[in-house]
C-alpha cells in the first residue's frame, strides 16, 4: 500500500498526526512479535484491546490489500475500501470494543471441484475480511504452540512441500501402507459447540469468543436470499484456516498418542503403517474417533488403505522403490492438461507467440509446485505433448497443402518432402506428431519463442535448492 494512502485511513483514534502505516514502525516482524508479547501481557483476557491495535490493524489492511480478492455482499472492492474505513472505522471499531459488532453475511460462491462436484466459499465483505484477520494475527501465535508437528497446512513457516517430503520419508522408512482418509465436507461440518468449546480454553476474551461465534453463524448469501448456519467454517475468510486447525488438533493428538506417523494439510490427513491389517484396524478405529469426538464423518469412497504409490497427497506420489522417488500424480497431470486445453481452444485466429505468452504463467506456476518430482519421463513427456499441440495449431492454421508445403521449406525442408507431407492427406492431430513437422518445428524453436519447458524449469529451480 502507498503511503499517501495509508495516511488517508482513519482508524478513529484520537492522536494527531499518527496513522496505520506510522505504527508499523517500518517492520512486519516487529509488529507481529509486539503484539504476541502484548497478548501474553494482557492475559488473554484483554484480547479484543490486542485486536483493535492500531499496528494489528495497519498490518490486517495491506495483507487484504495485497491479497486482493473479490467484493462481499455489500459491493465494496479493492479500490472503495479505504474511503469505506475513512468513513466507518470509528464506528466499526467502537461496536468491537464493546462486544457488539455484527458481520455482514458472507456471499455464496461455488468453484467446481477437479474430480467433479462444488466447492462452495463463502466470501466476507472486505471490512470483515480486515477484522477477521486482525483476529488471525493475534489469535495464531497463541494457538501455533499447540500445534501437531505433523500439522502442515496454514501454519507459518510450513508448506505442503514439507508434509510431501514427510510422507516421503515414512515410505521410506518402511512403512509402505497409507490410510489416505478423506473428511466429508469438512468446511461445511465443523461443529461450532465443539470448536468454540476449544477456543474458550485459550481465550478468556468473551468479545473476542462472541465475534467468532457470529463469524461462524453469519448467513450465506446467493441469488439475494440469506440463509442461516448452524454448522461449518466455509472457505473465503482469513480466520477459517486457524479455526479448522484448532479443532483438527484433537485428532492430531489422538494419532501422537497412539504412536502413529502422519501427515496432515488442513483436512487431508495420511497414515503410514507397515501392514495392510495394521492399516484396516486405523482406518475403522478413527472414523469412529472422528465421528463421536469431533462429529465428522470420514468420505468411505474417497478414503482408503493402499500402498502409497496407489495413492496421491497434497498431488503427489511416489514411486514403489526402496528408496521412494517423488512424482506427480496423474490426476495432476490431467488437470494441467485440461487446463493447456483451454487456452488452445481457438488459438487458430492468434499468433502462436501470444498463445504461448498465454500458456507460460500455467506452466511456471505448475512447475513452482511440483518442483519436488524426481520422475523426469513424465515432464518429458507433458513437454512434448504440448509442442506437439501447438504444431497441431500451426497445421491447422496453414488450411491448404500449398502454404502447408511454403512453410515447411521455409522452416528448412527440401521441396520435394515438403510437398510429400503437405498432401499426405492425414489429420493435423496425425501431422503434428509426424517427423516433418518435429523436424521443421523442434524444441529449439519453442525456446526461441519462449515457450516455459516443464523439465528444464524443473532442472534449474532443483538447482537453486
């Protein structure tokens, strides 16, 4: 955020000449570690207080600033929020410190799943987006050293990197079966009794416990109707990443005790034992768990008890060797691929330049995750499907076997292969795997058009590690 603009914020307080960006003190860290120790000097008890600190405050605006996203249920975006605050924040601010601020309802957005089905989020209005996580920054320190540390997922400093090479490591170790469990609609199932119950034995703050108990209550908005909860922390909001794991930490206990090696991102939690009865026995005795402790109830077509290579985490797997290689799933792959589809949908009437300009940010982004595979044949093989998909593109584009044939001797082919390939009379599909066109268009020439290779991508960021 500008500082012109931060001075422009209205926080309600009273000192002149004091703003959001000017109780930064110039460092994030700092900020974060002030306000852990005024937590634990207010006991726990003056949360709201910590909240509503003028430092927490400025650091919530420019993380939902940067994280951009879209409006809630009252219009409000990215470019309105500040005059919306310079306008409501004393108000806002005052109802908070009394217990009395109410959230608006959230609005109702479904993304399509991968392998089928909705996800549905739920998206709070910026002004709530701000308080929730203003919450989250005071709230996370006190709950993080509660934490599993077989519990990777939005905690900091822990990646889904780390929970993958975890799990490597306990196939590793020779514990070749897994309990892939799968929770049901676990966003939507949270038991708000049970995790408030949870929350009240770290928060003395009756404010603090009363705000998030609206916040998990809120109604759902869709096509103007609001409708009431009574169950779930839906996904779109700051703080429904802490309470999830705040509630999931009694099954991460329940596994510590009974000496079990796991990993779990959120609601994804995999078990590795060494046999496949050993394997049966967990997978029963934990669904029972989850559902008479913690009223969830695991997804029984979903979940199972395989080898690891059978299955995927966090969209990886691995190979069956002794030592376990790390490789991409194949529903991974598929998604990529659906995905590089879509942008070649009518990329006949584009340049191929401009159609690769499109596909590369896919393909970095893609690459960044799964740089942790150690299966090269596979990124070999992605490579070459999609240059062969945009030859396909380049035949098509071409239409008659006269330009057809113009343009491979243009690309270096002798006229008589030339005309030979150009009135072949196969498909482009067909052609652009044929070895005239990998002659004419190898992979040199993709780089020179700066087409991302997932391999070589995968070779230099293995490189910088």
């Amino acid at each position: 955020m500008k500082a012109e603009d931060s001075r422009q914020v209205n926080t309600g307080e009273e000192e002149s000449g004091q703003n959001f960006e000017g109780a930064l003190h110039g460092a994030e860290t700092d900020v974060t570690t002030r306000l852990r120790t005024k937590a634990e000097w207010a006991g726990e008890s003056g949360l709201m207080d910590v909240v509503c600190e003028r430092g927490n405050l400025m650091l919530a605006y420019q993380r939902v600033v940067k994280n951009k996203g879209a409006a809630g249920v009252d219009g409000v975006g990215i470019a309105e929020i500040k005059d919306n605050l310079k306008q409501h924040w004393p108000t806002i601010k005052a109802k908070l410190l009394a217990g009395e601020y109410m959230p608006s309802p959230v609005r109702r957005v479904d993304i399509p799943k991968p392998q089928g089905g909705v996800r549905t989020l739920g998206i709070p209005t910026l002004t709530d987006r701000l308080i929730q996580q203003a919450l989250h920054q005071v709230l996370s320190p006190i709950f993080e050293a509660e934490f599993s540390e077989s519990s990777y997922g939005f905690r900091p400093g822990r990646s889904a990197h780390q929970a993958v090479k975890a799990a490597q490591q306990y196939v590793a170790e020779g514990r070749r079966i897994v309990v892939d469990m799968d929770l049901e609609k676990f966003f939507d199932r949270v038991n708000h009794d049970l995790l408030m119950q949870k929350l009240s034995t770290k928060i003395d703050d009756g404010r603090v416990l009363r705000l998030i108990r609206r916040y998990l209550e809120a109604g759902m908005m869709a096509d103007g109707m609001v409708s009431p909860r009574t169950e779930g922390t839906p996904q779109g909001g700051p703080l429904s990443p802490l309470l999830s794991n705040v509630l999931l930490t009694e099954l991460d206990r329940e596994l510590e005790r009974r000496g079990h090696a796991f990993c779990r991102y959120a609601d994804d939690c995999n078990i590795y034992v060494r046999s496949k009865t050993a394997g049966g026995r967990i997978m029963v005795s934990i669904t029972r768990f989850l559902a008479e402790t913690l009223k969830l109830t695991v997804n029984a077509a979903k979940s199972a008890v395989a080898r690891p290579w059978e299955r995927k985490f966090l969209g990886y797997s691995v190979t069956w060797h002794k030592a376990p290689k790390l490789k991409i799933a194949p529903t991974s792959l598929n998604r990529l691929e659906g995905k590089v589809r879509e942008v070649l949908q009518g990329a006949q009437g584009r340049s191929l330049k401009k159609v690769i300009d499109e596909l590369n940010p896919i393909l970095r982004g893609w690459m960044a995750y799964f740089k942790l595979t150690e299966v090269k044949r596979t990124l070999e093989e992605t490579d070459g499907w999609i240059r062969r998909k945009l030859r396909c593109i380049l035949w098509r584009q071409w239409k008659r076997p006269y330009t057809r044939a113009t343009n491979l001797m243009k690309a270096g082919l002798k006229e008589e292969r030339a005309f030979r390939s150009a009135f072949n009379q196969r498909g482009p599909w067909w052609n652009s795997g044929a070895s005239h066109m990998n002659q004419a268009f190898p992979k040199s020439f993709f780089d020179r058009l700066g087409l991302v290779s997932l391999l070589d991508t995968m070779r230099r960021l293995q490189c910088v590690q």
